[in-house]
C-alpha cells in the first residue's frame, strides 16, 4: 500500500487505461486481483497476512461480468466525486450513492450494501490505496487519552486536556499530525469501561503512555492511529482483553492482520504489537480462578480454529495459552481484576506486567 | 430524583435505619418499590412513565429474601466504598466486587451480573440517588461538537476546536460544568457516519447548534447530556433516527422513558424532545421511496406495540406515522438521503425542516 500514490491520479488512471481499451475496440477489462482464502498467504518473513497473485478478470462484454464491472465503475465514480469535493463518506452513504435503476432496465447497480462494500474491496486492491486514502470511512468508535498534540482539520488538540470523556477517535485518521507526544509506549483495550478507569486513576500520566479504547471490535480508524504512533514514534503497542479466544483473536487481527483485509496488510498491521493480558497465567498469579466463566461450545470451536492458524501453529507462547485455556476449561474478564479492589489494574496488575515485561509475542 | 441529595449521607441513613432494627432485636427490613410494568405507570400530566407505590418487603430473616437483601447491601456497600474514594466503576466491575463465596457456604453473593445490576436498580430507587450519582458508571459511548465550552475534572474543553474527532462523552456528566453554550438547539442523532458527515460539512458552526451522537441505543450518559442541555441552557433538542420502529423508539425512550428506568425517569426523560426524522412524510417529498426497504415480522410485530403505547395512543401525528409505515409496508434509513448527493442532508433536508418546524411531538 504506497503512500505517496495520489488518490484522484490513480482513480484517473484506472479510468484512461479503461478509455484506452474502448477506443482501441478493444473490451474493457479489469483484472482484479482474488480476495478469498484461496489467494491469502500468511508471509513468514514478513509475518502478516497477504494477498497472493491470483487475479480474476471482469470483462464488460461478458454477461457474468458485466454486473461487478458496472459496480466497480460506479464505486469509483462516487469516490471521484469525494476527492474532488473533499468530503468523506461512510459505506452505507456510498452504498445509497450507487444505488439506482439503470435506465430502461429494471436492474439496479446494486441491491444490497454487501454489493457496494465489495465493489470498494475490489477497488482498493485495483488502486493500492486504502478506503480512508479513497474518502471512504468505516465506523467512528473510541477514545484516546495522553501527552499527545495531535492537529486535525486546523484545530490542535491535546489528548491530556480532554476531561473525564478524552478524544473522540475519528473514523479517518490520515490526516492527522502529531505535534508532541510524550509516550513510553500505548496501551490498547477493548473494553470502554476498562479505559474509563484507567483514564479515572490518570495511568497515562502517571505511566507516561497512551491509552486507546474502543468497544468489542478494532476500527480501522484505531488500528491506523495505532499503527502510526507505532511507525512514526516508535512506540510499542501494547494489547489488553479479556482473557479468551475473542480477545486473542482481537490481538491477531492487530498483529498479522486478517482475511477479509489481507490486500491491506501494510498499512493495518502492527508486527510490533505485543499481548499484555489477561493470560492463562495472570488467572493463578492474580488469584482470579474463582472468576472462570466456563468455555461454551463456540468457544472451544474458535480455540480450534486459533490453534491452527498458520501464524499461530508454530508460536510456542501461544500454544501453551491456548492449551492452558482448555486445560482450565474457563475464560476470565479483564474486569475480574476489579474483585481485588478497584485501582488494583491500574496500581498493581499493569505497571508489574509491564514493568516485568511479562507480554505474550 | 433529587440532586440536592447528598448520596454518601443518603446510604448511610440507609445502614441506619437497618442497625436501628437490628438493635432493636426487630428484622431488619428493605421496602423496596416495584419495579416491574405492574408499577409502572405513564403521568399523563408529567406525560412521563413513573413508578407507582407498589413496594416488596425484603426480610433478611425469611429465607426467599435473604440473598436479595444481602446483594443490595453489597452493592450499597461497594457504592459507599468508591464514594468515600472518589472513584467510579462500570457495572462489571461492581459484579466482581461483589461475587464472592459467602465463608463457610459454598453460595456465592451473585452468581452473574443481572443479580448485582438488579440490586444496583434497587439501591437507586430505595436511596432516591441516579447510579451515576451512586459512582457507577453505564457504558461510554458518543461523540459531541458545537460551540460549547465545557470544564471537566480540571479541564477546559471546546467542543468546537476538536479536530474531525469531537470530544467523546463520558459515561458520567453529573461533574461537567458548562463554562460556555453558543447554540439554538441539539441534534441528536442515532448514527455515528450522520454524525461525521455533519460535523466534515460543519454543520453544528454554519447553523448554530450542538451535534450528538451514539452508535444505536442512547447511553445514559448521553440521555443525561441531552437533558441538561435542554434544562439547564433552555436548547431544544431535536432527534434524527432512521425511519423506523427502532428510530421511533429510540426518540420514545428519550422523550417519555422507559419501563426498566421508569424510577429515572425524572433525572432522564426530556420531555421538550421533538422527532425531527426520517419521517413516513420524508420518503414523498425527499424522494426516498426507491430506498424503502420492506418490513419484517419483526418490524410489524414492533410496530403493533408502538402503537399500543399509552403515549402514543391518543397521539394523532405519531399514530398517522405508525400508519403511514405499515400502508409503505416499509423503513427508510437516514443515510438514504446521501442517493440525493452527499451533503444533501446538511445543505438541505435538515435547515428546510428546522426552518419550517417539521417536527413530530
């Protein structure tokens, strides 16, 4: 994923190369490269997941073509359209912009927003440039606390003047630029709640670090802030879940990236990224054992889908997680901690993890 | 709900009176009030759900209450105990607080979290205080931007100078001072994209007012932003949902409140909240018929009980709605409105519907 490819360029080129094959009486052809788990590798150099060379061609010309060749065209079109007026979208927005009824037809260029949001895949893969870099904008979630400056869109904001709320994450955050920040490193959660009490018992300013949370998924906005903070400022990233394959798997994403998303491996990952909790061990050293929510059967379902992943089948560390959790049949909450008092994560449990480096790589 | 009540002295009056009876050689007794659609009653003078007088006795010498009277002592106990420390606490916290095996029992105090949220609902009302009040804190969600100056645990925050992000609301705004409030009224809306697409078009600045947001349901910390907005500044507070029976209830919980917090409803209803839309009457003029999406069951069956609400009963312009949609046999999003033009929403729909005062009471 290059940065330095100018968003509206490369849309331009997309469509000349298009025009080039029209007047040459030639057919219009787009060779998309194959988003399934059929052309997804995990790299082992590189440690995430990627795309591989396989691509499928989509001919105007040919009736089984035409549909996706149309709706790519028209995501294109209406991201165009945002460039040139530079406004952002959300997929939905983008979805109801292509939606309409090709005239004389009674066909509609797309019928369900699944349609649009894989026109949108196809068209960052054939651009190289990610949704956010092409106006469109996933879901806003989150907050973020910290010496940080940080201006956005002509203000400056300091994300350790920010009350009891902090920064509200926006969903594009590639335009931002960090004007000071004093960090050690950057705690991400998953819990909001988590976030709130750490934010209560100032942990950034007393650990000088950052703290970001979002509820249940990574956004793409938050995985793109953290990603920056770790690239341009060097800092480690430091993940915080509950201890489960949900919570495992929110780390992996981060790490090695996903499926859904391997054409944009590198600008989403975070190989630096390290596991901080809550462990199979935390649970007998943090004397949580009475805290075990019993595995159901989804459960050890995903444990078997995890176990076997590629990049986690020759992980030592977490093999042993893994099989510790069948072990102890049990899963526990970052929130059980709060059974040996309320500030016991803030002033014992996360400063002796970190302190110790006891992280899961 | 009173706020003069001081709620540190309001649980200790509380443990008062139970070691009066118990001194007394008397069982100590908790009347707590009934929180149940059996108690609760819509003021059709306030025109908000109230709690009645029904009241359950709970003994700690009787064998069936027993554990709900400890369990509400707990929870008052862990409520005293973040008071006396001045910290806050989610509700998962407070569960794991409280569990615990009782000694030489193998009963636990609460077994899952409904048991000590159930015993925090009962604390609210016997002690006449708001959980928040009480120091714990619903979930966090939702972004705020506007001209308005806000201090905030020794911060000074404006809600005009936060970058594409907004500032985000804190699970708790019983402490936030307002320093500065520059608006004519607040929108608040269900969908965080809306929310990013006014805020990109500067909305809240060109019109003059205060742009909210969640993502789905209404945290409390947000219904509560709302109505001290509403109260405390005098602004209107308008509400753009989808249109649907989802949307429709969402602005019902608002204005009127709802059955579970019907003891909050004083601290939490907004009673001056007005439906700005998506309305049925929306689809004809905005040209959004094209985008109706066709009823479920689900919607129907959601619908039926819409309906049936005491207040909306007799309310002619909600029922004329209620028929509209079932007559369309469908919903309409609030994000249709981008098929018009990405900023159709800002630049038209909502200033010709604030204008002319198209709003549902």
């Amino acid at each position: 994923m290059s940065k330095e490819k100018n968003p509206k360029e490369a849309l331009e080129e997309l469509g000349k190369d298009l025009a080039k094959d029209v007047l040459a009486n030639k057919p219009p052809i787009l060779d998309v490269p194959i988003r399934a788990l059929s052309n997804v590798n995990f790299n082992k150099k590189s440690e995430t997941l990627e795309l591989g060379n396989k691509t499928s061609e989509r001919n105007f010309f040919n009736v089984a073509h035409a549909k996706k060749f149309l709706q790519t065209l028209e995501v294109a079109a209406v991201s165009k359209e945002l460039l040139d007026v530079g406004k952002h979208a959300s997929l939905r927005d983008v979805f109801y912009m292509v939606k309409r009824t090709i005239p004389n037809t009674k066909v509609n260029v797309v019928d369900d927003q699944a349609e649009s949001d894989d026109a949108m895949e196809d068209l960052e893969v054939l651009s190289g440039l990610s949704r956010e870099q092409l106006h469109v904008n996933a879901n806003k979630m989150g907050s973020v606390a910290g010496h940080v400056v940080v201006e956005d869109k002509g203000d400056e904001i300091d994300w350790s003047k920010m009350g009891s709320g902090g920064w509200s994450i926006p969903s594009n955050v590639e335009e931002i630029k960090f004007k000071k920040v004093k960090a050690k490193y950057v705690i991400y959660m998953e819990k909001a709640a988590v976030w709130e009490r750490l934010h209560e018992d100032k942990f950034w300013d007393k650990q000088n670090c950052i703290i970001m949370s979002s509820q249940g998924q990574t956004t793409r906005g938050i995985r793109r802030l953290l990603q920056r903070l770790s690239q341009e400022h060097d800092l480690p990233i430091y993940v915080l879940c509950d201890g489960d394959v949900w919570g495992s798997y929110i780390y992996s994403v981060l790490k090695y990236g996903s499926i859904n998303l391997a054409h944009m491996a590198g600008s989403m990952t975070i190989r630096t990224a390290k596991y901080l909790g809550i462990t199979m061990d935390d649970i007998e050293k943090y004397g949580l054992k009475k805290h075990l929510i019993t595995l159901n059967e989804q459960d050890y379902k995903r444990l078997e889908q995890l176990q076997n992943y590629e990049w986690f089948k020759d992980n030592k560390a977490w093999q042993r997680q893994f099989k510790l959790m069948k072990a102890l049949k049990g899963k526990v909450e970052i929130q059980s901690l709060s059974s040996r008092g309320i500030s016991f994560i803030s002033e014992k449990y996360l400063p002796e993890k970190i302190k110790n480096k006891e992280f899961i790589d």
